[in-house]
C-alpha cells in the first residue's frame, strides 16, 4: 500500500516514513520544508533499501494535493504536517489556525475527493489540557487547551469528529502524543529545532553540545516529586510503531478513535537532567526561574487503550531516549545544516 505522509521531513514524520519503508510500505512525503530539511529523507532511503517519493509543497495547496492524489493510489494518509511552537501560537494565532485547522480540512476535502478515507492525524496531550485527574485517559473531556496551539488540535480532533460522523466511510486515528523524544539509533535522524529550542530535551541537548550556557528550569514549586514538572517523555521509535499500529486497525475499521501514545511513567524535569548527564557524560548546568507561562505540574499517559486495542505499548526507557537524543546531538552538532 502506498502512504501518503504529510510533513514525513520533520521529527516525527520522517521516523514514522523509516517504519513505514521497513514495514514494506511505499511512501510519498508532502513537506514544504517550513520546519525541517530534505537531507532528514536523504538519511532515512540510507537507513533502508527503498525509495521514496519526496513532493515540496503545502497542504494548503488543493491543487497540488490533487496531483499527488491523481498521480499515486494513495490508500492512506499519514497527517504530522502542522506547526507546533506554543509561543509562537500565541502571538500568530492566525497562522497556526490556517496552516493547522484549515491545512487538514483542505487536505480532508482533496482525500475525499480522491476516495481516500483512512487518516492517521497527529494530535496531542495537550487537547486534555489542565485536569486533576492523572494518568490521562481518552475519555476525559478535551477542549481546554491554553494556547491557539493546543486549540487548533482541539479544533482538528472535533472536525474530524464530525467528518467521520457524518460519512461512515472515513476510519480516522487520532494519536495523542505525550513528550517524544530521542531519535533512531544510527544517529542519522532526530529533531532539528530552528533557533533556541523551546522544549526540554533540545534544550539540554544544546547545552550539552556548548551551545548555550545554562538550562533555565521553570518552576520548582509544582505539587511533584521534587517540585519540578513531571512529563511522559516517549521514544519517537516507539511513537512512529504506533503509527504503524494505528494504521493497520484502521485498515478494518471505520468511524474515528483516539488512542494516547505515552509511557505512562512520568519524570520531573530534575530527573531528566540526572539522566541526560549520565548518559552523555555531560555536567548540564542548571538555573532556576519561575513557572513558565501554561505550563502543567504533571502530564502522564493512560495508554491501555493503545495496547488493548492497537496491541502497542512503548519498550524504550529513559536511559535509551537519553542515549539517542545525545548520540543524535553529538554526530549533528548543526543538526542537519
Ligand atoms: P516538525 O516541525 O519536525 O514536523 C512538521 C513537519 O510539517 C515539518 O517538516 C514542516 O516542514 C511540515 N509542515 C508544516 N506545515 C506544513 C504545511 N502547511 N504543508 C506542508 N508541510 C508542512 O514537528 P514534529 O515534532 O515532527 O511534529 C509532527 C506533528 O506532531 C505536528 O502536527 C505536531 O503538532 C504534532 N505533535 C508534536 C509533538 C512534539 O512534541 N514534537 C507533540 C504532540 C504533537
Ligand atoms: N522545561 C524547562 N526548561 C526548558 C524547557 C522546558 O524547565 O527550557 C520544562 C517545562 O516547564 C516542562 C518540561 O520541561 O515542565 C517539559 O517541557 P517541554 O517544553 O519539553 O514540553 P511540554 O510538556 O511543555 O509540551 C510538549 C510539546 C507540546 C505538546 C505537549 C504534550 O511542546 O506541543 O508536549 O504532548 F502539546
């Protein structure tokens, strides 16, 4: 079957676009390269004995969508291409809700138009918003996300709600991802953030790396273990088998189904920096600032649905995600530039 991946260039896509060709898929990426680098592609065909096929443009694009869908059967569509800066949502709501929301109803429109009805989008922990009920599970409400980010994948979750509602021949995942992290274990693909890195590990990875001087930790008077944030941080080899689990239960099935993709064990931030450092052999220095703006205490997966029903659930510990993000950093000091 052949795949249609959208944004397969960026982290998660292009771990995702490796199973995919390993797992015997054919593979065409949709990237307009906004956040992400073609070498990501070239890296991945070096990991495997298959091709792929790359198409440069935008999810925006109808009339360019409907070219791939003519010129490919596509049977799936893989759908990661979004922006994803929180602070940056905030101050251009406008573009995340275009390129996010309005990108996947385009997207949606050109694969119906073409009879193509499986969709695997990539949502995330952050449609659960601030609960007190903890791990997460898929039937808690969603919808109070505090940032246009975070809505725009509330907005996305409930259209396509809809869309699978209205006309039973669509089958649609709905993946909620918790923290990804790490990368292959080549060291060939991993995150390639643009400019200073709003998330943890990047952070930490650049520190290590002496490319900035010193972590800023934000907050440690959070109701935790010791008072920093705790997250579910996940292997992205893991996350990308779970797309590859998702697809197959969509193969034989319709309707629309959200399945968490987390560990379900979270680690303060205080605890990552212990891990970091033992497994890079890096001292990672530390300063402590007030809480970050939206930011929760505790974020943690509730993923036995994921297993009950995808027969998944992740394998790679802390110590693995800790070696590979810093084995990533160390071979690609400039990331993929
Ligand atoms: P990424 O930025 O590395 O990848 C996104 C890719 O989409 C990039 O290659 C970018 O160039 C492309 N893209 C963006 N807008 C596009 C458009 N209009 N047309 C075509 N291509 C476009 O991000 P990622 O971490 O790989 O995230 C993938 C998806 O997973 C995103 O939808 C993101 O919101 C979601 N997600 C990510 C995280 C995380 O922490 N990384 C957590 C939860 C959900
Ligand atoms: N943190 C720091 N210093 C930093 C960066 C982060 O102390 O420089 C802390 C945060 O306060 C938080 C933890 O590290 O406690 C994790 O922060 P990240 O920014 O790495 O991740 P978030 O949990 O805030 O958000 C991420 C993605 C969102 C996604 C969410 C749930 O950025 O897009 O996970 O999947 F929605």
């Amino acid at each position: 079957m052949k795949i249609l991946v959208t944004g397969g260039a960026g982290y998660i896509g292009s771990h995702t676009t490796l199973a995919l060709l390993e797992a015997g898929f054919e593979v065409v990426v949709l990237d307009n390269l906004c956040n992400s680098s073609k070498i990501a592609l070239t890296r991945v065909e070096q990991l495997t004995t298959s091709t792929l096929t790359f198409v440069e443009g935008d999810i925006n694009d109808r009339a360019l969508l409907d070219n791939v869908f003519a010129e490919h059967r596509i049977g799936a569509v893989m759908h990661f291409a979004g922006l994803k800066a929180v602070g940056e949502s905030v101050v251009q709501p406008l573009m995340y809700y275009r390129n996010n929301v309005a990108g996947t109803l385009i997207l949606c429109e050109a694969m119906a138009a073409a009879k193509v009805f499986k969709l695997v989008f990539s949502s995330s922990a952050t449609v659960y918003g601030e609960t007190n009920e903890m791990p997460l599970h898929e039937q808690l409400p969603t919808g109070s996300a505090t940032n246009p980010y975070g809505q725009s994948k509330v907005m996305v979750e409930r259209c396509l709600s809809d869309l699978g509602a209205a006309d039973p021949r669509w089958s649609i995942a709905l993946l909620r991802y918790f923290n990804p992290v790490g990368a292959h274990s080549s060291g060939l693909i991993g995150e390639n953030p643009n400019g200073r890195p709003n998330n943890l590990l990047p952070y930490i990875s650049q520190v290590a790396a002496g490319k900035l001087e010193e972590l800023a930790v934000y907050g440690n008077d959070y109701p935790t273990t010791d008072g920093t944030g705790v997250r579910d941080y996940i292997h992205v080899v893991d996350l990308a088998d779970g797309h590859l689990r998702a697809l197959q239960a969509i193969e034989s099935s319709h309707g629309v189904a959200a399945w968490n993709l987390g560990t379900g064990v979270g680690y303060s931030v205080l605890q990552i920096i212990e891990a970091f450092e033992k497994a890079s052999g890096c001292k990672i220095p530390y300063r402590l600032f007030p809480r970050r703006d939206g930011d929760i205490a505790e974020c943690r997966a509730d993923s036995s649905k994921a297993l009950r029903e995808l027969g998944w659930q992740s394998t790679r510990g802390l110590a693995e995600m800790m070696m590979d993000t810093w084995r990533w950093t160390r071979q690609n000091p400039t990331g993929y530039s």
